[in-house]
C-alpha cells in the first residue's frame, strides 16, 4: 500500500466537507477528501438537494405543458382564484376551453359591479405632471365610464406665459407627446389583454421558459411573443395559480426605442382580481406614465 501526505484529511463530501476541502486546497494545502462512496458529492448530490430539485423541475416544467395545452393556463389569466383541475384528455378540451370563458366573465362580472378611482401620473424628462384622477365604472352595455375628479391639468400650453413663439413651441411638444402616447396604448395592444391563443402558439416553438424565485414566485416567460427578442412575463402565485405580475419588455421600429410594462395586480376581498399599478417607461423618450387603482367599492346605478 502506498503512503502519502496529506496537510488535513476531510471525512464526508458533503456540502461542508466540500467547502472546508476546497478553502484548505486554496491554501495551497494537501488535503485528502474521504467518502465512503466512489463518487465525491455525498448525499447533496447524489441522491439529496439536487436530484430532488431536479426532479421538482422536471415534473413541474411537464404539467406546466400540458396545463397551457390544455387551456387550463387560461384560469390563471382570468384570475379565476381557483386551483386549476387535472389536465383534461383531447376529447375533453371544447368543453374544458368553454367552462373557462364562463370563468373569465364570472371574474369580468365581479369586476364590473365595481367602481374605483384611477389616477395617472405623465412624467416627462423627469418631471411628473399633475395626475388625472378619475371616478371609473362600468355601464350598463359594458362600456368603461370615466368621470374627471376636480380640476383637470389644462393643455401644456394652457398656461403659458410667453409670446407666440413660445406657446408655439409649446403646442409642438404637445402635439409630440400625444403622439408618442398613441403608439404606447398600440405597441401595448400588441401584449395586453392576454392571449391563450398566442400563448399555445408560443408553446409550440419551444420559447417558454420557466423561472423560479423563491421570494416573488414562479415566473412564466414568453420569449418572440409579438417581435422578435421581446419578452411577456408571467409571475404566478405557485399553490393558486392566480397572476401576481405581468412584465413585457418590447421596442419599438428601432430595437433600440425600448419600452416596458410592468403591472402588478391585488385581490379584493370576493377573489376578484384587477390591476393595482400599471407602470410603462420609455428610458429614450424620458417618458414614463403610472396608472393606480384604488378605493374600490359598489357601484351605485
């Protein structure tokens, strides 16, 4: 048998034998590491964390298939509140995709019995403008009824002080941004409202990726879901289902003319959901508009 030195002897690779092993041999020490198995790694490795992690994922990244094949993802985008049933087989899917329109509208329903205040803030080269509050509720046919709450921000150059060059000015600016507001609300329509249909589409390209974070959720990501190198993603509560955040990175004609979306949605207390923060920046046109939803309450007819 074959004698040789060694500075210290490290019993067990686990995740502490590993660590004190690799410090001693940074050292420039000799160090020899003994396990009672072939292979170095311990149970961490080799039947423990990561196997177990690996396996989590592997079932997890499986039923995530078949729920966004199934159309039962659709339950979490209606924010139905309820745990997603079983994937249902093929000759099951017509019936299945129609109890989740009824589920969508029951949420829609919820929804519109309510009203709320919105307010919306326009921050333009770092200055934010005084925000547009607004009594919102839904009419009778289903359109959205915004009513104005006090003084509303007269036009850019409503105040302007200044000759007609300047007011002249003024209105170029203004004509400029509500442009540049008009193509937020079309590139936006691109990604909002959800699309279960563009979502299997997606799926069958193979550009959905699954993240997960322990501390804000599991994240559903939809890459080329409108352009090509954009970004829809989804961040689920992982024991519901229920949506928690949506983000969409996007551009405009120049890939460079970049914009996001970034919506965080609450609960009301009969489960019905609906977006507490909506937030879109433009970094390039030092543009950013924020939209809040607050103070819901029973909408009196």
């Amino acid at each position: 048998m074959r004698v040789s030195d060694y500075d210290p002897g490290v019993i067990g690779s686990g995740s502490a034998g590993q660590k004190g092993a690799i410090a001693t041999a940074k050292a420039r020490k000799r160090v020899a590491l003994i396990d009672r198995i072939v292979m170095i790694g311990s149970v961490c490795v080799h039947t423990g964390t990561i196997p177990s992690k690996t396996l989590r994922e592997d079932v997890f990244q499986f039923n995530l298939r078949l729920v966004v094949a199934s159309g039962f993802f659709w339950c979490a985008l209606a924010a139905s509140g309820q745990t997603p049933p079983p994937a249902p087989q093929p000759d099951m899917l017509q019936q299945k995709i129609q109890q989740i329109e009824q589920m969508t509208a029951k949420n829609e329903q919820q929804l519109h019995t309510y009203q709320w205040i919105e307010a919306t803030t326009l921050t333009i080269d770092g200055t934010p403008r005084p925000p547009k509050r607004s009594i919102c509720r839904y009419a009778a046919d289903g359109t959205m009824l915004k009513t104005p709450l006090g003084p509303q921000e007269a036009g850019m150059s409503g105040q302007m002080r200044g000759g007609p060059i300047r007011k002249h000015i003024a209105e170029e600016k203004k004509e400029k941004i509500q442009d540049e507001v008009k193509q937020i609300h079309a590139l936006t329509q691109l990604y909002l409202p959800l699309n279960p249909v563009k979502f299997k589409e997606v799926l069958s390209t193979g550009k959905v990726n699954l993240e997960h974070d322990g501390a804000n959720g599991d994240s559903v990501i939809f890459n080329d879901d409108a352009k090509p190198g954009d970004q829809l993603r989804l961040t689920l509560n992982r024991t519901t289902m229920q949506i928690d955040r949506i983000s969409v990175k996007t551009y405009f004609d120049n890939s460079k003319d970049l914009m996001t979306v970034d919506i965080r949605f609450s609960i009301l207390a009969d489960g019905t959901m609906y977006p507490a923060l909506t937030s879109i920046e433009l970094p390039s046109k030092k543009l950013s508009i924020a939209t809040v939803n607050s103070d819901f309450s029973k909408a009196v007819y």
